[in-house]
C-alpha cells in the first residue's frame, strides 16, 4: 500500500481528496464534495469521527452519502484488510458500504471510510434485545456466512486475519499460537486458584488438554467460513423500520474477523452475554431460525444436528476468550467466567469431549 495514503489525522481530509476517493472507487461519477459541513468524533479505541458533506448540484453517483464515517487506526490493520480483500468482493450484504481503505505495513496505521446509516438504522434499541432484533441479527449473519459457506479462497483470505486468535481459523495446529495462549492460560490458572472449586479445576483441566484436538479435528471436516468472531448486538445496526422486511441488521466493527465456524459468531451474540432466564427462552429458536437461514440461502451439506453441535462445541472455545479479554485489574471479567460456566453445564458441553 502507499502510506501517503493513509489518514491518521482528521485534518487531512479535504473536499478535493475526498472527491477524488469517490471518483476513483467508482461511487461518485459527476460532480464533487464541495464542503465538509461537520466533524463529530465518535469516540472509541480508533479515531473515529462522522462527517457531513455537501455536494455540488450536479453531483450523481451509485450509494453516494453526505453523510460518512472514517476510522482511523493507529496499531491494528485486520479491520482495513477486511474491507479491502473479503467485502470488495460481497455486493448487496449487511455490512457497511466502503468507500475507501487504506493500510501501511510500515507504520501500522490504517483508515476506513464507511457510509453512515445513522439516517436508517440504530445502535442496540432496547437491552437485551427483542427476539426479533436477535432474529434480524441472525439473518444478516446467516446471509453473510452463506456466502462464504467453504469457498475456495477461505485460506487465502485468512491470511490477512488476526493469527493470534483461538476462534480464527486452525488456530490449535501452529506451535507458536499453542505457546502464546498457554502462557496467558497458566497467568489466568494462577490468580484464580484460590477462587475456584476443585470440580471447576477438573473442567478447566479437561476442557485447555482435549478442546484444541477436538476443534482441531472439527475444522478439517469443513462447513466453514467467514465469521466476524464478536458479533455481539452492539456491533450491530438495527433497521430503524422493523416491519421493513427488506431492511437488513448491518454488522460492523470486523476487527478479528477470519475464517472458523459459523456458530461461534451466535455463541458470542447469545451464549457468552445473555443470563440464564432469557437465553432459555430464545436461544434453541434462535440457532434454529439461523440454520433455516443458511438452507434458504443455498448451504446443503449442514444439518441440523452438526449445527446444534457446533454451537456446543463453540460454548467451550468461550473459556479461551475469557483468557483473552481477562485482565486481573478487570472487576467484570468474573460475571463472564461465571456466565460462560454456566453456560457449558447448561447445554452438557463436556460431552463433546468424552
């Protein structure tokens, strides 16, 4: 890539560039951007920033808005790497529409400039969410790993994903992934040896010794694709008219996106963040209202039971992402652990691994 190219400062960002990135990404076919309005920061880990437009009169172009938003990145590329090798090639998907994106291996700074659907969509309506939201979030997922269902060019892409993460892609079958996560899982071990129940040991012991042979084994059978691996509902985008049929939850924020098993995005979205009472209420309706989902859109080779396993088996990969997100400084990270034990005794998960 070339790094002059790379936004790493609002400032950069003038009417003529930007005209000059709808042109030669084929969105703006007359006219320019003859102001930016507004500049609002958004907050967040990524300089990210929402900005109003106004256009020339003339102005025509396919999916044009004056309404964007840009992130920008100062220490992580996957998100950029996303929109520039795996969405270019998905048209007409729940996923934002890309204006332009930039990355530089040598600096590690990246940007993405995404239309903003602030106008159509909201963030999260209500919490929890409905089971229609859930069930609009579901679909979108479904869609999206459809498309990707065991495409050819899943291990080429996935080259440009995070490695270092245990729900992307063969994770287990590299020495140095295996060396990283022990070490952070023999950390975790330690400080809470004090806290746990000598039963609570034994199913962490048997689930870090058996889980990544048996994922190992499960990922070589196939049905695989791309997931976006945090697919909770606040990173997604609701649409603002429920009834719509046509209008379609948008799921953003692709950060630790790579290629794995569908069912481990529903387990972040329903398994990891819901508490007992809900998740029983909706949560076999809702994996089998995504399986219905992937038959609809042309996935022949899945059943039911394989999916139903799947979302098992991804309940136990939970214990890895605990390690990852565990921080003994964290004062919420327990009511996870807690929640994703609960979770595996709940659906007899160890089973998996008799």
């Amino acid at each position: 890539m070339n790094e002059n190219k790379v936004i790493t400062d609002i400032e950069q960002l003038t009417p003529d560039w930007l005209t000059r990135i709808f042109k030669n990404n084929g969105f703006l076919n007359q006219g320019k951007v003859i102001e930016i309005i507004s500049k609002n920061s958004l907050g967040g880990y990524s300089k990210t920033y929402s900005l109003e437009l106004k256009f020339s009169e003339d102005a025509q172009g396919e999916e044009i808005s004056s309404n964007i938003v840009i992130k920008s990145n100062p220490s992580r590329l996957s998100e950029a790497k996303f929109y520039h090798f795996v969405a270019k090639t998905m048209k007409a998907m729940p996923i934002p529409i890309c204006y332009d994106t930039a990355f530089s291996e040598k600096s590690g700074w990246s940007h993405i400039i995404l239309k903003n659907f602030s106008e159509t969509h909201v963030k999260h309506p209500e919490y929890p969410p409905s089971k229609r939201d859930f069930e609009k979030a579901i679909e979108s997922l479904a869609e999206l790993h459809a498309f990707w269902w065991d495409n050819k060019k899943l291990k080429e892409l996935s080259k440009h994903s995070i490695r270092r993460y245990p729900m992307v892609g063969n994770f287990f079958q590299e020495e140095e992934n295996l060396k990283w996560i022990n070490e952070r899982k023999e950390r975790f071990l330690v400080h809470i040896e004090e806290k746990i129940s000598n039963n609570r040991r034994k199913l962490l012991e048997t689930v870090f010794s058996l889980y990544p042979q048996v994922a190992s084994e499960r990922f070589k059978k196939g049905n695989i694709t791309i997931i976006h691996n945090d697919a909770h509902v606040l990173n997604f985008s609701f649409p603002k008219d429920s009834e719509n049929q046509k209008s379609k939850a948008i799921l953003f924020d692709w950060d630790f996106w790579g290629s794995g098993v569908g069912c481990q995005d529903l387990v972040s979205m329903i398994g990891f963040w819901h508490y007992p009472d809900y998740r029983h209420l909706i949560e076999k309706d809702l994996i089998k209202h995504y399986h219905n989902v992937l038959l609809k859109y042309g996935v022949k080779t899945y059943s039911w039971d394989e999916c139903w396993y799947d979302y098992k088996l991804s309940a136990l990969l939970n214990l890895y992402r605990i390690i990852l997100r565990w921080n003994a400084n964290m004062r919420f990270w327990w009511y996870e652990f807690e929640r994703v034990l609960f979770v595996i005794k709940d659906l007899n998960c160890m089973e998996l691994l008799e």
